[in-house]
C-alpha cells in the first residue's frame, strides 16, 4: 500500500493488512478516529501526525515499512521495492548485473567486528561492504532499531535480510 494522502476510518483497516506500506512524511495520516473525535471525546488534544502520521507509525506501531520525504521519492522506494520480488509465484526476482566482483575479498570485515562481543559496531557498515554494489534498501529503519531488515543483492541475485544491530 502507498498512502500518499490521508487514510482514516474503516478505510485504515485494509492497508494495515497488507506486506508493505510506504508513508510520505506531513500529509500521510492513517487512523480510526480522526484529532476532532478524540478532542470531544476525551478533550485531549492531538494532531493529525501525531496521531496517525508517517512518523508515528514508522517509530512507535511499526506499520509504516518506510517513510518518504516526498511523493516522488515514496514512488521511487516503492519501484525499488518491486525490483527486488518476483512478479508472480510461478518467478524468480530479476537477476541484476553488478559491477562488484562475486569473489572480492572485504578485508574491512575483518576489523569491523571486533574481539569484545561487548563493543558495539554497525551492522549496516558489514552488510553494504558484501552486499552488490553498497545498496541495501532497509524497511522498518526507523522501528525496532536494534534489529536490520531490508532487500540487497549478492551476485546479481535478490536476497532479504535479517540482521541484529549491535550498534543499538
């Protein structure tokens, strides 16, 4: 699902059933019951991105996979998406060429972790070093922080990612 513009009532509840929702940052908003509601009701005040915007719901519910800046950039994640999945179950994802060698060798792997399993290091320096041409394109960035999940390549071929992030 790609909101794109507000999303409220009983409309809210068929794309927090779907895979994959990209919010655009101050004019996504996804709730039940809008700010006006809950003022009379309960005579709190709260806006619209507070309650239900793509900040709220990429960080605190973790229903927004991933937040855009703008349109053209949602539309952009969401092509770079698609990229990495099948178009049907009866395919594979594309295969992509990458000017990265199959068999390079990463030496900074080497001291980017380090002895002391209780020192921290970032798990995303790791995984764009062996990861096709540096790009892993994370969902959930912004949720659960201390864990990775995201899309990349490895020889040309789409892989999904699951990685914990000691760095938090």
């Amino acid at each position: 699902s790609v909101i794109m513009g507000p999303c409220a009532g009983g409309a809210v509840y068929s794309p927090a059933l779907t895979d994959f929702i990209f919010m655009v940052e101050k004019s996504s908003y996804m709730f039940i019951t809008g700010p006006d509601v809950i003022k009379t009701v309960t005579h709190e005040e709260v806006t619209k991105e507070e309650l239900g915007g793509a900040s709220a719901h990429a960080e605190k519910s973790g229903i927004c996979h991933y937040k855009a800046k703008d349109d053209k950039s949602c539309l952009d994640a969401v092509r770079k998406l698609l990229s990495f999945l099948p178009e049907n179950n009866k395919t594979y994802p594309e295969f992509t060429e990458s000017a990265d060698p199959v068999d390079r060798i990463n030496d900074s792997i080497a001291d980017l972790v380090p002895e002391n399993p209780n020192k921290p290091y970032d798990m995303r320096v790791l995984i764009q070093d062996i990861v096709d041409d540096n790009d892993f394109f994370e969902i959930h960035k912004d949720y659960a922080e201390n864990m990775l999940v995201g899309f990349a390549r490895m020889g040309g071929r789409s892989v999904g990612i699951v990685a914990n992030q000691p760095n938090v």
